[in-house]
C-alpha cells in the first residue's frame, strides 16, 4: 500500500541546494532538480513538489507582494522537464560512480604492485667492466665504443662490443611499455635515451620514477636501431640504476606546475622550473654564445679593447633620473648603476679601449619586451675615434659577433630553432640622418604617439621605429638627433649645434639594438649642459675631471 504524498519545498529565491536544506518550508531546496536529487519519486512513496519565488515572484492583482510567500505545486511543465534533468544525473551519477570503482580498483592493484616492487632488489654485477664516467654530450670514439647489430641478450659485455659507462643526470622524458622503460636523460650538455628491461623495470624506484629525479645509471653503448630515433643516435642498455633524488610527482610534479599552456605570470614566478625545459636552456646557451664572441671580437679588432669592471653602485645619473634604483649608502645617497659608460671613459688614458659586461639598472615598471628592471650590458668606449670611425666600429664588432656565434654548429642549430626566419644582416648598414628619418615618417604617414605627423624634435616612439626598420628592411644606423632628446654628455654636430652626434643602430624584426655616441670634451661646455638637465655637477667631479 502506497504511502501518503510527502511535500517539498522549493524557493527559487533564498532556498539552497546544500546539505543545510532538507526541503521543509523552513529550510526549501533552490531547484527542482536538487529537490528529485534529494526526494526521487518512488513506487512506494509519492512526492508533492511545491514552489515559490519569495522575492521575485508576481504579486497579487492589487499588488499585494505576500502573494509570493504562497506555495503552489510545480506545474507540469517543469515536472516534465526536471524528469529528463534527473535522468540525466542519475546516468552520470551511475558513470562516476563505475569510475570511481574502477580507479579504486586500479589503485588498490597499483598499491600491491608497489608493495611487491618493494621486494626486487637489484644490486651491481661486481663481474662487469669497469664502467667509464662521462656526461652525456661526450662522443669520442676513443673513449665510447658504440656496440651495434642483435644480441640474445639486453647487455652483453661478453665480446667487448660496447663501452660500458656510468651516467648521471636528470629524467627529461620517461616512456613506459609492457616490459621496457625509455628514460631521456639531460645533464646541462647533453641528451642520452636509457633503455631499461627485465628486473630494473619492475623495482620500486622504477615503478615511481617522475620527470626531473636525479639518477645514475650504469650500461652498454649502442647504436639506435634502424628505423628509430634517439638523440644523437645512440642510447645506453642500462645494467643498473639508482635514484640519487626522487622529484616530486602528482599536482607537484614540473609539468603541472610549468605546463606548456601556463599563463606568463605563472612561468615567471616558476623560472626556476622553465630554465630546465629545452627551449629556455637552448636561449641560454646562445646567450652564453654570444657573450664569448664578444669577448672574442674586442680581443680580436685592430686595436683591440681591454675588460674592466666597472661598480654598479653608483652616486651620477647617465639616463635621466626618473629611472633611478635610489638606496641609502651608509647615509649617503647612491644608486644601482644605469650605464657604465661615464666610467669606461676614466679608463682610456691608461688602459686604451675598453669594454665592460656588467648589470645596469631601469627603474621602469612597464610590462613590455623594452622594459626590464636589470639587464646585462655590453658597452665600450673608443679613444682617439671619429664619429664615422664609432659607426664603422659597431658594424664591425656586430656582424663579427655574429659569424663567431653561428660558426658553431650546435649554437646555429638553437638559433634555427628558437627563431626560424632569422638572417644575418646585411651590409653594409644604412645610414640616416634623424631629420631624413622624420621625412620618411611623414612621407609613409606614419604617425606620432600623439596620432599627428612626425616633426622635428619628436622621440620617435619604438612602434614608428619599428615599422619604418621593418619597411626599409636592412639594418640602419640612425644618426645626429636633437639635443634635447639625447643625453646631456653627447657631443654637438659642428655642422648644426641642433643635433649630436650619436646613433641608433636599428634591426629589422626587432628595432633598436645598440646606442653609441661622441662625449662632450670641452669642460665649458660640460658645465653648461649640467646647467640645462639641471644637474648637480659636484658628484660628477671624477668624470668632469677627464675635461680639465
């Protein structure tokens, strides 16, 4: 015998659907759906669904608003369509639920083959080779024997056919099949794949490996076989491995917390995790390629340029001081250094020309690829020199630097990879004066920051710089701009004492890459250019010194 109708309660207004309502008229459900969730209709007992909507429902034909305090039962309508909804959970309900089971069972299997890995102990063959220590870039034929062709067996030292090594680094990438484990391996030189078999696979530290653990193994050399790919050819038939640091794993693990879809911001803060990928190594390694041919060019140029390192905390200003990283130096006031060029200059009489690599400092806080807080800067100073001889300079040493840094092969194939259409740039470099670039603006109706054309005293903004590098297509050294918009140090054009003479050296793709100049060498009119930036001259006693 059924039993009676039972009532429940829904408000679409304030009633929730959460453990804290029960579906009384005190505490009602928000939907119907929760409401068929919470009280399904059943062949033994019968549900009567009643409804409201207590602060937005209609109120009575007078106005009366307590009419929607009113409880009416839920029209068929929306009985009909809450019925398809609850169908509808029910089979996803019944979906994750079997889920759930399998995952519990696969769990509870994955844990008793834990717990039996446990119990594989694998120890090294005291009877094999001596094993050979290398990093995982060293080829030498000499030292590494490369076995190759079919064996019965995984390793086989038997007739001396692969040198057996020791490696050591981190897991890159880590593939497993039924019987074999693929384990990439990088240690900062190099990639070399490891294949694992027979017990090393089924021990505990093997069944838990995660990307980045540090790890030693030990094995044969090979060939890769026909057909399949590895780097460089070649992988390692391990004999035995340990675990020397287990990364972490799950919603730890590198590749959650540094996904390849990561937001910027993310991989900021993990920049220490980024470094470990391939593209962010591969950007550092051109780096350090660039810097050594650098070093290389200044050594190399006729005459050459001699090191030094200047300080980065300083008391003088060489950009403006709206960018200035102020500190108290023992009640003093200094800063963190813009430029080193004022510096390089004191070292002239002695030491000739010279170049610095050293960290400057803009306290520019702008999110943009112009802006950055600290970077490494390479700067010279050039005695006895010309302003045409300062731009037959700095084509010299950037096109130097650039053969020196593609001659290696390894650092040409990052470049390939990291930026596919870059080409080496043309010379010679084309030269345009400031006010011959204001005209081509004008001409090509390229626009200031202000949306009008482009006049005489602008700062033309990157953006403009940009387009007209990228339309003329070649690299050009942009020249004499006007006093007013360059640094108060740089030397007058004698020609026309609007302008000085220094340069902009833009690359096509990316805009300005390099700033030089003449410097000031008549002490009068030094101090009156202190006078008209409105600088204090007495900090800069050492470098006005230089014109006395």
């Amino acid at each position: 015998m059924a039993s009676p109708s039972k009532s429940v309660y829904v408000d679409e207004d304030v009633g929730k659907d959460s453990d804290s309502a029960v579906g009384t008229e005190t505490a009602p459900y928000k939907t119907l759906l929760y409401a068929h969730i919470k009280n399904a209709p059943l062949h033994d007992q019968a549900f009567q669904y009643l409804t409201r909507k207590s602060l937005t429902g209609p109120v009575s034909e007078d106005g009366d608003p307590s009419a929607r305090l009113e409880w009416k039962p839920a029209t068929k309508t929306a009985l009909k369509k809450v019925a398809n909804l609850y169908e509808q959970h029910k089979k996803k309900a019944a979906k994750e639920k079997d889920l759930a089971s399998r995952e519990k069972e696969e769990s509870e299997k994955r844990r008793i083959a834990l717990e039996d890995a446990k119990k594989v102990v694998i120890t090294q063959d005291s009877k094999l080779p001596k094993a050979v220590k290398i990093t995982l870039n060293e080829k030498d034929p000499k030292l590494i024997k490369l076995r190759s062709g079919t064996s019965q067996k995984d390793v086989d030292y038997s007739e001396g056919r692969g040198t057996r090594v020791r490696v050591t680094g981190r897991v890159h990438r880590l593939r497993s099949q039924k019987d074999v484990m693929f384990v990439t391996l990088q240690d900062g030189y190099g990639f070399l794949q490891c294949v694992l078999t027979g017990d090393l696979v089924k021990t505990y530290d093997a069944l838990t490996l995660t990307q980045e653990t540090s790890i030693v193994i030990y094995g044969e050399m090979w060939e890769v076989p026909p057909k399949q790919h590895a780097p460089d050819d070649r992988e390692l038939h391990a004999d035995y491995f340990e675990v020397i640091g287990k990364a972490a794993g799950d919603k730890d693990a590198i590749t959650t917390r540094v996904a390849p879809d990561a937001d910027p911001q993310t991989l900021y803060e993990n920049r220490h995790l980024v470094l470990r990928g391939e593209t962010s190594a591969s950007v550092m390694k051109v780096r350090a390629a660039v810097l050594r041919a650098f070093r290389r060019t200044y050594e190399e140029i006729n005459p050459s340029c001699l090191e030094v390192t200047p300080p980065s905390m300083v008391q003088t200003q060489v950009e403006g001081g709206a960018t200035l990283f102020a500190f108290d130096y023992y009640g003093e006031q200094a800063y963190l250094t813009q430029s080193s060029q004022l510096y390089l200059e004191t070292c002239l009489p002695s030491l000739g020309n010279v170049f610095c690599v050293a960290p400057s400092f803009r306290a520019e806080k702008s999110l943009t690829r112009r802006h950055l807080s600290e970077y490494t800067h390479i700067e010279a100073e050039l005695d006895f020199t010309t302003f045409d001889d300062l731009l037959a300079h700095l084509e010299l040493v950037m096109s130097r630097v650039i053969e020196i840094t593609l001659a290696d092969p390894l650092i040409a194939k990052f470049v390939k990879e990291l930026n596919p259409h870059f080409e080496v740039p043309e010379r010679p470099f084309k030269r345009m004066k400031y006010a011959d670039a204001i005209v081509w603006l004008r001409q090509h109706d390229i626009l200031n920051e202000d949306g009008q054309p482009h006049s005489f005293g602008d700062d033309i903004a990157e953006a403009a710089e940009r387009k007209m590098t990228d339309i003329i297509n070649r690299p050009i050294f942009l020249t004499h701009f006007p006093v007013e918009i360059k640094a108060f140090y740089m030397q007058k054009d004698p020609t026309d004492p609007r302008v000085t003479e220094s340069v902009d050296c833009l690359m096509p793709g990316v805009g300005e890459i390099v700033g030089g100049s003449m410097r000031m060498d008549n002490y009068d009119e030094l101090m009156a250019a202190y006078k008209r930036e409105g600088i204090d001259p007495a900090p800069y006693y050492w470098y006005t010194d230089q014109r006395k």
